[in-house]
C-alpha cells in the first residue's frame, strides 16, 4: 500500500490552530537568536552552540551528557536501538507514543516486541509492571526495558508524578531492565507538577526533551544519559542520517526555548481549563479535565464523528486533531490566546448546532 503526500488545505487560512502544540512558530526574538547563532561541524563535535544546548539539558535532567537530534521520534528509536537488541522485548503503556504513531519503528529498526500495558491516562503502575515480567526462559524474550511517556498525549495530557516514576523504576532496575522517557513534554509536566525537571527525569536512565512543541522551537529533540550510552547513541544517530551539519543555528532556538518559553507553560495550561470549561456546556460535547495543555473530548452527543467535527470547524478557520471515530483532541499552545480560546468555544457551539 502507498500514500499520496499529504498536501495541506491552504484555502482558508488557519486563524485558531488547536490541532498541536507543534505548530508553533519561532517568535521574532527566536529568530533573531538563531540569526546570532556560533556555528561549526555538528557531526563532527566543532558546533560550539549545540554543546551548549547538550550541555544545559543534561544538567536541567540531571544526566551526564545529551546529544542533539531533528526530532523527538529519532530519540525514542535511538534509544530502544542503543537499548536493545533484536528479539528484545519493552513494556510500555498500550497507548505509548512508541506504540502506534512512529510508523512501527521499534519493529523496523531494532526488531523490538512491545509488550502493552493497560492504565487510566496512559499511565500504568508497578504492580502492572511486576505482573508483566516473565521468567527467564529460553522461551521467552528477554525483557530490556520499561518505557514511560510523560505527559501521556493519549492519556489526556496526564503527568506522572515523581512517586509513580520512582515505583516503575524500582521494579524495572530490580528485574535487570532499563527506563527509558519520552519526554516530549516533560517540562510541561514539571510546570504542572511544580517541580524540577530533573526530579521528574532521576530514575529513568534515559530521557529526552522535545524543542517543537510547547517551547516553540522549528526542529529539535535532546537525548540525555550516562556518558557511555549517549556515545553509542551517537552511531544510531549517524546511521539514520540525524546530523545536521550547521546545527547551531537549531540549537540556539532550543536554548532561547529553555531561557524564555518554560515558565509560561503555566498560561497553555490556564488556556487548556478555560477551553475544557468551555467546551463542557456546549450540549452534545463531553469533555475529560486537562491536566496540562491537552483536551480531549467527545462528540457522540453531537451525532457527528470527530473527524465530521473538524471538518466543519475547519471553514471557521479553527483546526482540532482527531484521536478516534468520536475523540477529539484541541492543543492549547503559545500561539493561542486567551481569547481565542474564547472565539474557538463560540464557533465549536455553532457548529455542534448545526
């Protein structure tokens, strides 16, 4: 089966863009400090502003060193290809990230099982994780990691607090297995948490942070771990063609994302109530409470599927995701308003109307 690329609909211009937290732009001040961005051989280790970026998440996560890539999907299969080996099994929540949106990577490139672990939110316990693991047999494949995603994006935007993280990892590290986090949006949880990033991240032995999502950078994800695994991270990176030459210029985005656009995380937060809030009185529509910058609802009531809901918000100039025949997903983010939020609840209750 082949697809067409997809070609985005430009005939009516996007006004309130609920779809993701990655289509934020660069800001003018971004931009700018991209333009000012030192620049050397990223591949070759003489880019002097992405071992500043590396060196700053490693210290935000507590870890020992990090290592740039294009994207937050090349950060969950180098680490699971530098993990593991062929025939090597993960447990991850059913609804992981690594499970069903990164085009079966695990099993192309590492040749990984995943064995799905059920959990409210997208967060699974360690009783769930005790239950899962195997006896070592001949039989059986070996178990090399537990992966967590925090927030968990199809769980709702949910965090993980520190004391969940620390009890799947105590069962993890006492069965001889690693931890590893897809941080896309760590930071948001932090914010949520209020607590340091480096908590949230102490007891997985890997962790990344996503740059293109709520901080606004164009391009970026930072891989971060013991000294020895991000040097043989560093041979997946080459062998998928993640080196970016003159990546400084991406780099200084991430460090202007991490010096100016962490702490007003708070606000997509507030948005994300206020949108939840909202969409809760429009009759037809049921909404689960946001923990952080994601709202998913539903639109059964409505007699229309998700998919029908957004094509006809779409004309309106507003855009949602779809998650199922009738889930829903808005993502409230830096380039949304709070009144837009408000614009965006008037013409969804025009439209479940209609």
């Amino acid at each position: 089966m082949s697809f067409e690329p997809q070609r985005a609909d430009f005939s009516v211009p996007v006004r309130i863009d609920l779809y993701s937290d990655t289509h934020t732009r660069p800001s003018r001040a971004m931009k700018e400090a991209m333009l000012q961005a030192e620049m050397g051989d990223e591949q070759g280790g003489s880019d002097p502003t992405v071992w500043a970026l590396c060196d700053k998440v490693a210290a935000l996560l507590g870890k020992e060193a990090a290592v740039f890539m294009p994207s937050g999907t090349m950060c969950n299969q180098v680490a699971i290809a530098t993990h593991c080996r062929p025939g090597d099994e993960i447990l991850a929540h059913e609804d992981a990230h690594i499970q069903g949106s990164e085009a079966g990577g695990p099993g192309a490139i590492s040749g990984v099982m995943i064995r799905g672990l059920q959990g409210p939110r997208g967060i699974f316990t360690a009783a769930s994780v005790r239950e899962a693991i195997r006896p070592v047999s001949r039989y059986s494949p070996p178990q090399k990691l537990v992966e967590v995603e925090q927030t968990a994006n199809k769980g709702g935007g949910a965090c993980w607090s520190v004391r969940q993280l620390h009890e799947v990892a105590e069962v993890a590290h006492e069965h001889g297995m690693q931890v590893h986090m897809d941080g896309a949006r760590l930071l948001n949880a932090a914010v949520a948490l209020g607590v340091a990033a480096s908590d949230i991240a102490a007891e997985a032995d890997t962790v990344w942070l996503d740059f293109t999502k709520g901080l606004g950078a164009p391009l970026g994800a930072v891989l971060a771990g013991p000294t020895d695994f991000i040097g043989a991270a560093w041979r997946w990176k080459q062998r998928l063609g993640g080196s970016m030459r003159q990546g400084g210029m991406n780099a200084a985005a991430c460090i202007y994302a991490l010096d100016h656009n962490v702490d007003r995380l708070a606000e997509d937060h507030t948005n994300a109530a206020a949108l939840a809030r909202g969409m809760a009185q429009i009759p037809g529509i049921t909404v689960e409470t946001p923990e952080t910058n994601l709202v998913f609802f539903d639109t059964t009531g409505t007699g229309m599927t998700a998919a029908q809901f957004a094509g006809k918000l779409r004309p309106h100039g507003v855009t949602i995701s779809v998650s199922g025949t009738y889930r829903g997903r808005a993502c409230t983010h830096l380039d949304v308003s709070a009144a837009q939020i408000e614009e965006a609840v008037s013409i969804m209750r025009q439209v479940a109307a209609t």
